[in-house]
C-alpha cells in the first residue's frame, strides 16, 4: 500500500489475502506458484481551508500598522513634553542659556495673512505669560500679504513693546518687503542678513476682467441690476473706464499707501516724511543698500540680534526660544488632506473683487 503524505511517499506492500488465481489446472512449466501482486493505493491529503490564512493575515497587517501608529504617537508626545508648552505651543530651545533670564524667537513667515496676524498673536501672547522672557526678536521672512494682516501683526508688536516695557529687535532673513517690512518698523532696532530683499514701500491691488471671455468666447452676457451708479465699480465683467480707475485710485490705493508711509516715519525716527516718500516707489533695496538708507540699523545674523536684545535688557546670557505649534498625529504621518479646487462662490468672489496688499511679487 502507498501513502501520500505531502511530499512524502510510503510504499507499503502487503499480502492481499485473495490475490487473482490462475486457471485451473495451470501451473507454469518449472515454477511454482505464482508470488501475490502488490497493490498500491494513492490516499490523497485532504485541502485545508485558505480563509482562515487570509483572515490572519489580515490581523497581522492591521497590528503591524497599529504598532506604527502607537510608535509616531509616542514619538510626538515625547516631543510635546519634553519641549514644553503654553498656551497650545511647543517651546523649543535655539540657543542654550540660562532659563531664567530667556529671549523669545517670533516667527513672521511666508505670506502674511489672517491667520498669520493670529499665530504672531498666540507666540507674544506666549511671551507675554513667561516672567522670564526678557526681550523678543521677531524673525520676518515675508514678502507681505494684506493690508489687514500686516496691520494686525504691526499693532500686536506695538502692544507689546507698550505693556511689556522689553525690548524688540526685528531680525530680517531672505525677503523682508512691503508687509514684510511694514511689520518690522513696529521694532525698535531692525537687522538683516546681508543678502535680504527690502523695501518695496507701496500698495498693489488687480482682479480679473472677464468680459472677453464671456461674451466672445463663450456667448455669456452678464446681467448686472443695481441702485448707486459706482455699486460695480470695477466690474470683472466689464473693462474699467478712466474714470473709474480713478476712483479705485483715490478709495483704496491712496489710503492705504499713505498709511503705509506714515507707519514707515513713525517707526524710522531718523527719516523725515519726505525721505520716506523719496523711497515709497515700490523699490527693493539688497541689505547693504537699506542701511545706505536707513531702511534697517544694522546687517548681521541671528547672533547678532541675540547680542542686540541683551544689550538693550541689560543681560550678560540668555535662553533663546521659540514657539510653535505641536505636531499632530496627522501632521506626522503625513496624512493632511489637500482641499480640492473648487469654483464656488467664495472663489469667484476672490477672483472678481479687487484684493488691496502690501506685497511684492517678481512676477506680473
């Protein structure tokens, strides 16, 4: 008899007790009787269900992702507390010193918005609640953004220097300009690295007129009813006239560049008005050239602002820190949703209303 056991195969020959019988009367001439047959019978092994073996595999792979879920999750906690926080930020250490006498780092960086103003707000709010913090350097990298947001941030500044009595020192890397720079002159010392782009003291607005493509290309004609004749004024829908140019001039350009040189005079006590209206053109000026100016008091590097903030506080060492806010677990793992483009009624109205900035763009 023959098993099949796996890969294994055992023969096993057995006697069968009723092996097949010649003729009768027949015997081979010179031979006895002829010996049994073996017989060999194949047992096949029985199929093991694979649902079973998908369904564990399904559990491993689901623990192996949550074992790496819970490793990020300690990893980013570890981070929190270790760091420190206040307010819903974490504390980072720059420069070691000692705790008791700290210079806190404020970030202004990229396109300065409403959000923006409101994460300045919460790092000098941080600074504000530490009764070690001795002075701030606000760190810009910036070419500007709104009108509202470069104010905000501004008056946030200005507030603090006012109830806190410290000093603040402006610290310029990369591009300073327009809202950029507006923020800065709220500090009472500005220093930039030697290659910083500043300046570009001026206003810009535009938005989109669509009137040729809409009636020539798609043979859509808007329908426009309003009470007040300037209601529209400028309209996407409709190229603007000189007349209404003008009058986007003088409600919107005008006042906010005026502000904007008043807040540059107010803030640079060694420039007259007149000095600053000589170099409100929208020019950008390399570092060396801002202090040729008298656009910012010294070109250096963070160091150097840490040196100028503990002079001004009269401290010989300090602890530079910054504020920021804590990972999330999304956040670690990369997993942050994108918003999708979408033409609804917000956009069309960005992209049809004449948007007011402080900002410097290379690109027209």
């Amino acid at each position: 008899m023959c098993r099949l056991l796996g890969k294994e195969v055992i023969m096993d020959f057995t006697e069968n007790t009723n092996p097949p019988q010649p003729p009768s009367g027949f015997i081979p001439s010179g031979q006895g009787p002829m010996p049994p047959l073996p017989v060999v019978q194949v047992i096949r092994p029985e199929k093991k269900g694979t649902g079973w073996k998908i369904f564990g595999g399904i559990l491993f792979a689901l623990s192996v992702l949550a074992n790496i879920g819970m490793f990020f999750l300690l990893v980013g906690l570890v981070v929190f507390f270790a760091a420190g926080h206040e307010g819903g930020l974490i504390e980072q250490v720059v420069r070691e010193g000692p705790r008791t006498a700290r210079i806190a780092l404020v970030s202004v960086n990229g396109i300065i918005d409403e959000q923006q103003a409101r994460d300045v707000y919460e790092q000098l709010k941080a600074a504000r609640k530490d009764k070690y913090v001795k002075g701030v350097i606000v760190r810009v990298n910036s070419p500007g953004g709104t009108i509202s947001g470069s104010d905000q941030i501004y008056n946030e500044i200005l507030k603090f220097r006012d109830k806190e009595n410290k000093p603040v020192v402006a610290f310029m890397q990369g591009v300073a300009a327009s809202g950029g720079y507006y923020t800065s002159v709220a500090c009472e010392k500005i220093i930039a690295e030697p290659t910083t782009i500043t300046g570009s003291i001026g206003v810009i607005t535009g938005y989109l007129v669509l009137e040729q493509l809409l009636e020539n290309k798609l043979g859509i004609q808007p329908v426009i009813v309003k009470a007040g004749e300037k209601k529209d004024w400028p309209s996407s829908f409709k190229a603007p006239t000189d007349e209404q140019l003008q009058y986007l001039r003088e409600r919107l350009i005008d006042p906010a560049y005026n502000r904007f040189v008043q807040i540059v005079a107010d803030g640079r006590k060694m420039l007259t008005t007149e000095d600053v209206n000589r170099l409100a053109d929208g020019s950008i000026y390399w570092a060396d050239k801002a202090l040729e100016e008298k656009l910012i008091d010294q070109i250096g590097y963070l160091d150097d602002a840490i040196e100028q903030v503990k002079s001004m506080a009269d401290i010989q060492k300090a602890q530079v820190v910054e504020y920021r806010k804590p990972f999330s677990f999304a956040d670690i793992l990369g997993a942050q949703a994108k918003s999708k483009l979408s033409f609804d009624q917000k956009t069309l109205y960005e992209l049809t209303t004449p948007q007011v900035l402080y900002l410097w763009s290379a690109i027209e």
